[in-house]
C-alpha cells in the first residue's frame, strides 16, 4: 500500500525503515523521504510506527515470559 503519494514511500519501505532501525516518525521520515511535500501522510506514517512499536513490545513480552 502507497503511505506516501508525492514520494511514493509503501509501507514496506515503512517497514524496512523501521526494521533498519529508524524508530521515531521523523526517522523513518527522513529514510524513506515520506512526508517531505504536503506532509499528509504523516497521520500514516506514525500509525505504522506505532504498530511496530506495539509489536515489538508485545515479542519483548512474550521472550521476557519465557525466560
């Protein structure tokens, strides 16, 4: 899915920003150059970030409950 329209950033290179370590909006902004023109995008961009973050948190969890 096209996150972006005026950089044509997918959600896949949100993703791959995230996985290369990017971890706030502005990071994976300035990675996959989202958000650079009318900025609209952004609401997407930091609910993909958000959605990582809860992911992450929730393996963190699950690896910390089986040690």
């Amino acid at each position: 899915m096209i996150v972006c329209q005026c950089g044509v950033v997918s959600d896949r290179s949100v993703d791959a920003a995230l996985t290369e370590g990017a971890r706030t909006v502005s990071a994976v902004c300035r990675s996959t150059g989202a958000g650079q023109d009318c900025g609209s995008c952004i609401f997407a961009v930091r609910a993909l970030v958000c959605r990582h973050r809860d992911r992450e948190a929730a393996r963190l969890a699950v690896d910390g409950a089986a040690s």
